[in-house]
C-alpha cells in the first residue's frame, strides 16, 4: 500500500505543477519556489510528516521535501543552541544534496559544451 500512496503523492504533487504552469503566466523557476515554501509551511505544523508517514519515501522525493528538510533541521537546531541554531540547522539535512548539485554541476559543465 505504501508504494502506492508514494506514486500518488507524487503523481498529485506533479499533476499540481503541471496545472499550474498550463494555465498561468509563471515560469518553473516561480513553481519550484512556491513547492518549496509550501513544503516548509506545512513542516511548521507538523502536516508534511503526517504525509511522510502516509507516503514513505514518495514524499521526501518531490520538491515540497527540499522545504519541509530545511525548516525540520532548523527548528530541531534552534531547540539546543537558540536563534543562532536556525542558521546552522538549516543546512545539516540538506547540505548533502546541495553539494552533490555544485559537484555534479561543475562535472558537466567541463565535459559539455554549451550550444550558441
């Protein structure tokens, strides 16, 4: 059951993007932003991980999961060292993947060569 609740949220998150950019002026850029603050939004009263429960790893694939990782490390870190732990915890759960991104990004840039 879990695998399927994991493709439907998924399919739901997707099925909302693509909504959206049929039918307004917005660029990916604008929705990939607006994905992530609702992730971080619905992690600041505990629902994502109501969904994460539900959705298993199928929720932590999307965009949406990006949001809810940085407010979930900040907020765990600002409970041990105070307003300074929401700068530091920010990062601990997504720094990962945010250096995978540069690494791998640089990677192609110096095998691929951009078109004119």
């Amino acid at each position: 059951m879990i695998y399927l609740n994991s493709f439907l949220f998924c399919g739901i998150v997707c099925l909302i993007g693509q909504i959206i950019l049929d039918n307004t002026k917005l660029t990916p850029g604008h929705i990939t932003s607006m994905f992530v603050v609702t992730g971080a939004f619905l992690d600041i009263f505990d629902i994502y991980d109501q969904i994460v429960l539900w959705a298993g790893g199928g929720a932590m694939v999307p965009i949406t999961s990006f949001g809810h990782s940085l407010i979930h490390g900040a907020l765990d870190t600002v409970n041990q060292y105070g307003l300074m732990g929401l700068f530091m915890g920010m990062f601990d759960l997504t720094s990962a993947g945010i250096v995978a991104a540069i690494i791998f990004s640089f990677l192609f840039a110096l095998v691929f060569k951009p078109k004119d």
